[in-house]
C-alpha cells in the first residue's frame, strides 16, 4: 500500500489520540458510499474533523472550510450528538490546535453575523495564531476587509 505525503500529518495527529488510555478504535467517516478524507470516529461517540495548513501566511495559519466541509460537520454532529472535535494541523510549527465543534461554529456564526446581507461564498477561513509555549489563538477574518480580523477569538 503507498503512503501519500498528504496523509503522514494525519498519522501524527492520529497516533496523539490513539495514545490516550482511553482509546479503543478508531475508523473513517463514511458519508453515503464515499469514505471522507478528513472525518473519523473514535471509539464509537467521539467524532474527530482533521484539517492541515503546511506554512503559515503572515503568521498565521489559513484552514478553509468550503460548504462541503462545514456540512460534513454538521452529519457528523448528528452522528456523534454533538461530541465533534476541529483537529487544525499547523505542521511546520509542529502544534496541532483542538477546537470544540461549538467553538468552531461560533466564530463562523459571528463572522456571518458582521457579514450582514452581503453574499457568502459558503466559504470561511479559520486563522490559528501559534505563540510558541502560549496557547494558540483561533480566529477569522472581517468580511470584506483585507488583512483585518474579527475580535473573537478561542
């Protein structure tokens, strides 16, 4: 079987979980006939969204989450009631940021919220600040305006 390049962050963030004394199993999402490539569960309750941004931009890294991927959260929630985990992979800075499926829904609802009427894309980009031993900083952007960022932060 080939190992892809693409797939080894996966593995580390993956091997993380699978140390905890808690863990039994883990195994790919599936959403009708198709296998996801970001989506598993561990042990039967516990769903797990994992995401990778390689280099930072500005010094932050960019994870984007496309209308597909937020709906694949969103089954999964079901799936799961609610017990849903954000894995953001920030692979040169060697971090990985955990963000609770609420968390991650209220910086979209509030960037939605300051969005008003004008058009979305469905698209929304999640921005990680790595500070070194400090906890990391989850945020996303002002629509419509370059370069600033909104205030809410996790």
């Amino acid at each position: 079987m080939h190992i892809f390049d693409r797939d080894l962050p996966y593995g580390a963030a993956l091997k993380q979980i699978a140390d905890h004394k808690l863990f039994k199993s883990i195994n790919a999402e599936w959403h009708g006939e198709q296998k996801s490539r970001c989506a598993f569960r561990v042990n039967t309750d516990i769903g797990v969204y994992i995401r990778l941004a390689t280099k930072p931009v500005n010094g932050e890294y960019v994870f984007n989450f496309k209308k597909a991927q937020t709906q694949e959260i969103e089954e999964m929630k079901v799936s799961c009631k609610g017990n849903v985990f954000i894995v953001l992979i920030c692979y040169e800075a060697r971090e990985v940021c955990v963000l609770r499926v609420k968390h991650l829904e209220a910086l979209i609802a509030a960037r939605t919220e300051t969005a008003g009427d004008a058009p979305s894309s469905g698209q929304h980009n999640v921005l990680i600040t790595v500070w070194g031993s400090k906890s990391m900083r989850a945020r996303v952007t002002v629509p419509g305006r370059k370069n600033k960022r909104m205030k809410l932060t996790r």
